[in-house]
C-alpha cells in the first residue's frame, strides 16, 4: 500500500509537464537539479533559526530595548479565584452580562470587581511590550538579510528583468547554488515561525497567519521539487521588500519614536500596495498563468502552483483591509503598536491609584505648576 501511495505521490504527470520525466532530470555534468531530499535540511535549519532567534533577542535585541528605555507596563494580578478562573479557561475570557450578574450572586462580589477581576486577568495572558519589541526586531533582521540575500541571487539573472526568461527550457533549468540556500534559508525561517507560534504574540490574524505560513511552505515545497526554482525567488524577494518596512515600523513604535516609526509605515504601506496588489497579480500571477502555456500544455502542478499563489493573494487583501484601518490611525488620530496585536487593556482602577499617590506626593504646588500656576 505504501508503495503504492509512493508511486501516486511522485507520478510524473502530477508535477512535470507531458514528455518529461524525473530521469530527466537527473544530475549530468555541469547539471544539477533540485531534489525532494534536499528539502530535509529545512528541518534542522529551522531548529538553528530557534536558537540564533533566542541567542539574537537575549544578547542583541534585549540590551537594545534598554537602551531605548522600552518598558513594561506594569500590571496588577487578578486575585485568586477558582470560580471566576474556571469561567475564564472553559467559557469565555470576556463575560456577557448575564455572566457577570450570575458570577456576582456566586462570589458575593460586585459588577465592578467581577468585571475589574476580568480585564486584569486577560492583560496577564497579553505579551509584554518588550516580548513584542524583541519579536519584530529578530523578524526585521532576517527580513533585511534575506531580501539582500534574494537580490544578491537574482540582480545578474535575465528571468529577473523579463519574465518569460523564468520558463526558458523549463523543466530542464540547472539549480544554482545561491538559489539553493536562499531556499532553505527562507523555509527554515518560515517553518521556525510556525514552531513558535504557541509563544509568538497573539495576533488577531492568527488563523490566517497560520494559513499563510502553511501556504508559503506548501509553495516553496512544490516549486522546488516541480523546479519553478526561478519564479519562487522573485515571490520570495517581492515579500521580503515589504516585511522589513512592517517589522522596522513596529520596532521604532515600540521605541516611541512615534514620528519616524509612521513615516516608515506610510513607505510600507505603498510598497505593500504596490507589490502585493498589483505587481504579485498582474505581473508573477500573469508568469505564471499565462506564459507557461504557451511553450507545453497545462498539468496538475501548472494548477496547482496557480492556486496556491491565489490563495496567498486573498490573504493579501485580507491584510490590506487590516493595513488601511492602520493608516487610517496613523493619518487620523494616533497608532499605538500592531492593530492586530492583541493589545493591554488599560486597568481603570490601576489609574486612579497611580494619579492618587502621585497626587499625595506632589502635594498640591507641584498640581499648581503643572497647571501653569
């Protein structure tokens, strides 16, 4: 049976055009294509990427959000109560109020202390200010590298600046070396987001952050093995533009360098818009939809690959109705971190304390100054 399944999943119709067949494709001298083997070393890549993320946001990013004077909130503990704790885990983190009036008869506590007892325990789940600091700054760095190493791959290559070159002599294209490790470079990246996910920031987009990761793997999965190696390092780079703007923009927000951090998010925002939603459709979709078929006839892997390139480019416009709202803030009115992050709710109660000591150790001189008195 297992053979059997082997020899459906590697049936040469399903992933090279009609007349072509993987002895095709075996290494010749001065020939050498890409093989399903060699993805495996995306695995133990992604485990190094873990460990240069942990080694680069201890001894790099940490001393760096220091330096910045990026700081924690700081945050007042739910008390404990297994009643309350219970409804919180296995029925809703956000009580209806129907629940909170059923929890006050319960507790013998109060609407306002049930629903203070609730926020302050949705903010201890929330990721630090820090925590998120360190993220977007490892995501930036990698995003910079990478993209400088993807125009290092492509700026000498004809498929680069005319995109019917990406088909000449296809399948019979011989892998380069610097298309091989920006491959796996990019897969092990991508494969070491979805090992974190459980402790990355929450996001509101976390399913289609997920879905995104899983379709980005599945992609450069099949372009490798079906050796549309050439087309899948300009997708690769066209994304990589706009990352670095997005995760850099985050950094300096984080930094308050609010002016500078808005300013690079505007810049972001018309590269997203112009790579994500008009040259990755009308241009990379057009290569690959249009020109292929004009040279052999189309196959499973030719509408295979066009799929997936299609639901990559709904969640692109699902992410630019998410970037518009954030610019709009940006334009309007303020933008505070990530508009998809799950953000601290402000404790009410917390506030008042503060700006009561605040108050008893100024004295009333120091309001009256404030005050321009």
């Amino acid at each position: 049976m297992l053979q059997t399944l082997n020899e459906w999943l590697w049936w040469e119709r399903l992933w090279l055009p009609a007349n072509v067949s993987w002895s095709d494709l075996e290494d010749t001298e001065g020939r050498v294509y890409a093989k399903a083997s060699q993805l495996h070393a995306a695995l133990p890549c992604a485990l190094c990427m873990l460990v240069v993320r942990y080694v680069f946001e201890r001894f790099l990013a940490t001393p760096l959000a220091d330096f910045w004077e990026v700081k924690d909130r700081i945050r007042l503990s739910a008390e404990m109560n297994p009643l309350l704790e219970n409804h919180f885990c296995s029925r809703a983190r956000v009580p209806s109020q129907a629940d909170v009036r059923s929890l006050c008869k319960k507790t013998s506590w109060s609407e306002r202390r049930i629903q203070v007892w609730f926020r302050r325990r949705r903010n201890q789940d929330r990721p630090a200010l820090r925590k998120r600091f360190c993220e977007a700054s490892w995501r930036c760095v990698f995003y910079f590298f990478a993209f400088l190493g993807g125009i290092f791959a492509l700026y000498d290559k004809p498929w680069f600046y005319n995109l019917k070159e990406v088909w000449a002599g296809f399948p019979k294209q011989s892998m380069l070396p610097s298309q091989y490790w920006y491959y796996i470079l990019e897969m092990g990246f991508y494969t070491s987001l979805l090992l974190s996910l459980t402790f990355d920031v929450k996001r509101k987009d976390f399913k289609e952050q997920v879905v995104h990761h899983v379709a980005t793997l599945t992609l450069l999965s099949f372009s490798w093995v079906a050796n549309y190696i050439r087309i899948g390092t300009i997708v690769m780079v066209l994304h990589d533009s706009a990352d670095i703007l997005l995760e850099g923009a985050k950094v300096l927000n984080y930094a308050k360098w609010h002016r500078t951090a808005n300013t690079m998010f505007v810049v972001f925002v018309a590269n997203f818009m112009g790579t994500r939603l008009v040259i990755f459709p009308f241009w990379l979709i057009h290569c690959t939809w249009v020109y292929p078929v004009e040279r052999f006839p189309p196959f499973f892997g030719y509408y295979f690959f066009n799929v997936m390139l299609v639901v990559l480019q709904m969640l692109h416009l699902f992410w630019a109705v998410l970037i518009s709202r954030m610019l709009c803030k940006v334009i309007f009115s303020k933008l505070e971190g990530d508009d998809r992050s799950d953000e601290e709710e402000e404790d009410s109660d917390a506030a008042k304390e503060r700006n009561h000591k605040l108050s008893h150790t100024n004295g009333p001189g120091a309001r009256d100054r404030a005050n321009g008195h």
